[in-house]
C-alpha cells in the first residue's frame, strides 16, 4: 500500500521558516537511544507505516529538497518516492500527482504533514473500501472539513464551513485502486479546479460514488500556525518520548485560528 505525504505548500500561516514547514521540529524521540528532534512529518509518515502503507510517495515543490534530503529513500520498513508539484494548486492536484509512482494496483493512504493525532494506529481501522475517512471530534468544525454522516456513510463534506452540522473532520483517509482512479478521472472530468478534497468528495457523492467515515480518531493537532505550534509544545514539554516511539500522548486537539484546546484525549 501506498502512503501519500502532500507536502507541496507554502506553509505561509507559519512563514518565515529557513526551512519547509514539514521539518518543523515538534517535540522529540529516541533513536537507537539517543533523544533528538522529531520533525513534524515524521509523526504522519509513522502513522502511515502503522496503517499498513510500505511505500511512501512525499509530494514536494521545485524548493524543498530538504525534505529528500532529510528523509532519504526509506523510512524505517517503508520505501520513500519523491515526485514535484510545480505549483501549489490544492490539495487534490498533490494526490493526483503521486498516480505517476502510486500506479493503479495499490489502496492509497493520505494524510496531512503538519498534523499530529492519535491514536497513532488509527488507520488500520479504516475498511478496505473504495474511500474512507479517518474522522476526530472538534469544537470548532468551522476551521476543518466537517463531515456529515447517515451511521458510517458520509453524506456531505462541508469545508471550513460556518455552523457545520457536525463536530467531526476528517484527519486521514483511504482509497482503493477504485476509488483513486474515479476520483481522479471526475477531477479531471471538472476540469482539475477542486482545490480541496472535500468539494471533489461532493461531486463524487452526488454521481453516485459512496464514502465511509469511521469514528476511530481520539484527539487532532493542527501545528501550522504558531500559536497552534506553540500549543503543541506546550502539551508535549512534560511528557517524554518512548523509546523508538515519534512523540508522547496524550495530545489536545487545536483550534488552528485561536489555539484553543478543543478536546483532550488520545492514545499511544
């Protein structure tokens, strides 16, 4: 299986960095006994290997080649492919690119880089079916894609959209070979303008396609902003990293505007 790590952006609600946000250093871990910096990909990158990804495909602009360098080709277990996005066109144009290594016989896992949650073997819950979300509990879904469920059956995403009907977002999701190949042919079909997944999701809904979303999710931090940043090292400066383990829990999901807690909870 695939992991897709869409690390494209230009990361402005934390600018300036000397370096891409997705090597921000939050919190720390041990290896091979020795304490040393985590950066904050590593975190999606881990949970991507738990939920069963052995190769993981980093998306990446023309500028940040630090991000190969600092994570080489492998990744623990887990094989690492680079491909370029030109251009930060969105969220779905990232996914999409990573067809070029993905293929289409392989389910796709992706998630955010600039995020941390737990429990960390959270995906492994989500069904092989041709698209699922990872779903957490906020307080404050209008800062998230919120989604809208009929049991475990999604009905609507609504994107960053004010009074939400619900307080779950997605945080991660999954898509069979099926799933990504239909996906992809609408959003081409649209003429490549969803920048977010979710108004793409939509469209996919509406023509018939069907999404799951399971509610395995316990807490969601958003660190790309520096009050969120800042929040994150605030929750992880009393707890000590395990040995081989990226980061402590338990985590405080965050309000990506106001860095306020929203839940705490989370398991390792």
């Amino acid at each position: 299986m695939w992991g897709i790590v869409p690390a494209a952006g230009r990361g402005s609600r934390i600018q300036p960095l000397a370096f891409s946000k997705e090597l921000l250093p939050v919190g720390s871990r041990l290896d091979n006994g020795v304490d040393r910096p985590c950066a904050v990909s590593e975190y999606l990158v881990e949970r991507l290997i738990l939920g069963g990804a052995d190769k993981i495909c980093f998306v990446i602009s023309p500028g940040k080649s630090d991000i190969l360098e600092y994570f080489g080709d492998h990744y623990d277990n887990a094989q690492l492919a680079y491909v370029v996005q030109p251009q930060p066109s969105g969220l779905c144009d990232a996914v999409f690119r990573a067809s070029t290594v993905a293929g289409d016989r392989e389910d796709v896992l992706v998630g955010l880089p600039d995020t941390v949650w737990f429990p960390k073997a959270a995906l492994a819950a989500l069904p092989d079916v041709d698209l699922s979300f990872l779903l957490f509990p906020v307080e404050h879904p209008e800062f998230f894609d919120a989604v809208v469920l009929d049991g475990e059956q999604v009905r609507e995403i609504q994107v960053k959209q004010p009074n939400a009907r619900s307080n779950w977002i997605w945080g991660a999701f999954r898509m069979s070979t099926t799933g990504f190949r239909d996906l992809q042919l609408l959003w081409k079909q649209r003429g490549c303008q969803d920048e977010y997944f979710g108004t793409l999701v939509n469209a996919y809904l509406a023509a018939g396609g069907r999404a799951t979303g399971i509610k395995a999710g316990d807490s969601y931090v958003d660190v790309g902003t520096l009050n969120g940043y800042r929040t994150a090292m605030a929750l992880l400066s009393d707890k000590p990293p395990l040995d081989g383990q990226t980061g402590p829990a338990p985590f405080a999901s965050i309000d990506v505007q106001t860095a306020s807690p929203l839940s705490i909870g989370g398991t390792s």
